[in-house]
C-alpha cells in the first residue's frame, strides 16, 4: 500500500509498505477512504523528531470501510462504514469506565510514562502506524470506532476522528457559565471548531490569531476576532471589553509552538539537533515548551475563571506563575480529548443541517500522494491551509 513516511524533520514521503495483517483477535483492518493532517502531525514534522524513526507511518484522522475483522470482533463487519478515533482503548478497563480512553489501562504505554496508544503519533505514544494510508490495522477495534451513516460525504464526518471531539472538550473544559465570555487563542482547526463550537451553544466568543485567513473565516460565521499581530496585549485587550475583569473562559488552541516564545524556540531547536539518545530526555523532563499562549491566557482570564488547555505541551518542567494563579483562583483544565466520550453528543449535529460547518471546513483536499507537499504549506501557513485533507 502507499503511506505517508516520516523520515526526518520537514522531510515526509509517499512510499510504498506492507499491507497491514491482523495480529490479535481483537484488530479489524479499515480501508482509508479519507484521511487528514492534523497540527499534532506538524510536531512531529517539526519538533519531536527524537521519538520518531524513518519509515513511521504518520497519521491518526482516518475514516474508512471495514476490509477485515479478527475473530473475537464482535460488533464490526465487513462493509461498515467507521471513523477512528485518534487513541486506541479497550473499553472495558478502569479508565475507559470512567469516560477517559485516552488513559486506557490496556494500551498505556508505560515505558514511556504514557496514558493511551496513538495511531501514528512517535515512541512517546507506541509507535503505532498511522492512518495516512490505504490501509489501517485498529487493535481493540470493537471499542476503537465510531459507526457513521451512510449517504454523507465523509467531510461530514471524518472530524469525528479529532477535531470535533477535541474542540468540543476543550469548551466543555472551559466550564463557561450560561450566557457567559471565552477568548479562543489560536485558530488553526482545533481553534476555529472551537470557536464555532463555543458560539453555537450561544456563548460570546473572541478568537485570536495572526494569520489573516484564519481570522476571516471566522469572522465570515460572526465570531469577533482580534489580531494578534496588531494588538499583542490581548488580556489588556479583553479587560477592557470585559468592564475591567476578563473573559469567564480561556480555550488555549496553540501549544507548544507558540509564536512568539523565542526563547524556547531555540531551545526545541537546539534540542532537535542532538541525537535522540541525548535530546528524549530533554524533551521528556525539561520546560521546552513555547509558553506564550499560556501566559497570555492565565492573563487574559478573569479571577475566579478557567483556562481549558487543548493544545499539545509536552515539557514537565516548563514554569506557570503560580502564585498569580493560586491568588487569582484560576482553574486549569487540561488533556486529550477523549474522542468516544463526546461522540454520541456531537453526532445530532451531524446528520442535520450542518450547524458547525463541517462540509466546507476543509481548505484543502488532496490526494495522498501530495502529501509532502500538504505537510509544507500547512507547516508554513501558506496558501489559506487550515485544514488537509487526503484520500487515499
């Protein structure tokens, strides 16, 4: 089959690879009808290469038809039609009880200090090959997939791999009362869903971004926008639209490339070039992350309000002023989005007259072997990419 390739920083390629094969009883083997490129992917395209190896199979937005089934699968058969979630659960142990598959007690990958396998997602969450494919073998495929109808195109429903489930999170993280303010910082997919998200269940939203594309399309579905390249005080910003106190809720949609944390742009940068052996441990335990869209959100937020994290971070030492925090009584909400917990509430939107815009959310559809080229202009910003999608 033909796949997407990691093989170094900024380098990814179409190459062709192994048909995946069922290898418990418990896989089912999906034939990728559409496939996205998420800006999770971009970290490894960027940062995280120490936890990479040439030949990784990237990707983990898929949406197929089931081609095989192992023999203990007891809920799929041959011909359905699936989006897969990004994280691979059980369903069945502790955490997954609890409405957290993203900690799965079966599939946490421990030798890295890890909750959840990812599909296509580095060493940190266990190498497992990803859905920038023709194929995909699912392990624990009775819980990992969500059964979408037919009729549709897969725009429709592709997003309930990530996307949807992630911004979706990421407001109901951010406990905003009825009626009540958020600040979204950053409008890349995770940020405009948010956004959309956010003001279709009637909150006022104020999204922040640089990128003059971004900022239009959400402007073009009545969000207020600010610009962060014209106005860099976005807590100065919102007291002021605020009667001095802040938004109720902060939705933090960068991450750990944050424009303008220069700093520790260097520090990932300088990280990214020692071996592996020597840069994991840095990556693992030290504060490389790029802070500045925390620190503006525990800024920007009003006392007694919740900053929702859902971009990636990844530093265990990277510092938070927490005495501000702990005076100000801010509460911090954080983690993968956990992608079956929200499915059956995203659904109805789904299957209706299309509230959240999901069938012109796409910027860009192409084929998979114009990947590489995806990947650049995504990573670059160019062209209007917001959000790729591939088929196979």
């Amino acid at each position: 089959m033909r796949a997407v390739t990691w093989q170094g920083k900024r380098d990814v390629r179409v190459e062709t690879v192994p048909d995946p094969k069922i290898e418990n009883p418990t896989d089912a083997i999906i034939e990728i009808t559409t496939t996205n490129i998420c800006g999770s992917d971009l970290h490894l395209y960027e940062v995280f290469g120490p936890f990479m190896s040439p030949g990784d199979i990237l990707g983990h937005e898929p949406m197929g038809r089931v081609v095989e089934v192992g023999s203990a699968i007891k809920n799929l058969a041959v011909g359905d039609r699936v989006v897969i979630p990004f994280q691979i659960a059980c369903g069945s142990c502790y955490m997954c009880d609890h409405a957290l598959p993203t900690q799965c007690e079966t599939t946490q990958v421990t030798s890295e200090g890890r909750g959840a396998a990812l599909f296509g997602f580095s060493q940190l969450y266990g190498s497992v090959p990803g859905g920038q494919a023709q194929f995909l073998r699912v392990p624990h495929a009775d819980f990992t997939h969500i059964k979408v109808p037919e009729g549709p195109p897969d725009s429709r429903f592709v997003y309930l791999s990530d996307v949807l489930p992630t911004a979706w999170q990421s407001v109901e993280y951010a406990n905003i009362p009825d009626g009540g303010s958020v600040t979204v910082l950053g409008l890349g997919p995770i940020g405009d869903m948010a956004a959309r998200i956010a003001a279709h269940k009637g909150y006022h939203v104020t999204a922040v971004d640089l990128v003059p594309e971004r900022l239009e399309r959400a402007r073009a579905r009545g969000i207020d926008t600010i610009d962060l390249s014209e106005n860099d005080d976005i807590g100065a910003i919102m007291r002021d639209r605020t009667d001095g106190r802040g938004p109720d809720s902060v939705i933090d949609a960068v991450g750990t490339e944050a424009h303008g944390s220069t700093g520790a742009k260097i520090v990932q940068t300088m990280a990214g070039l020692l071996p592996d052996a020597v840069a994991q441990p840095v990556f693992k335990s030290a504060g490389v992350d790029r802070l500045s869209a925390v620190y503006t959100a525990l800024d920007t937020v009003r006392r007694g309000g919740t900053v929702s994290l859902i971009g990636v971070y990844a530093g265990d030492m990277d510092p938070l002023p927490l005495g501000s925090m702990f005076d100000r009584q801010v509460t911090l909400k954080m983690g993968q989005a956990n992608v079956k917990r929200w499915a059956d509430d995203i659904m109805p939107l789904l299957t209706d007259a299309d509230p959240l815009g999901v069938d012109s959310f796409a910027t860009h559809e192409l084929s998979l072997e114009e990947a590489p080229h995806a990947y650049e202009i995504f990573q670059k910003k160019q062209d209007g990419a917001v959000k790729i999608l591939l088929n196979p």
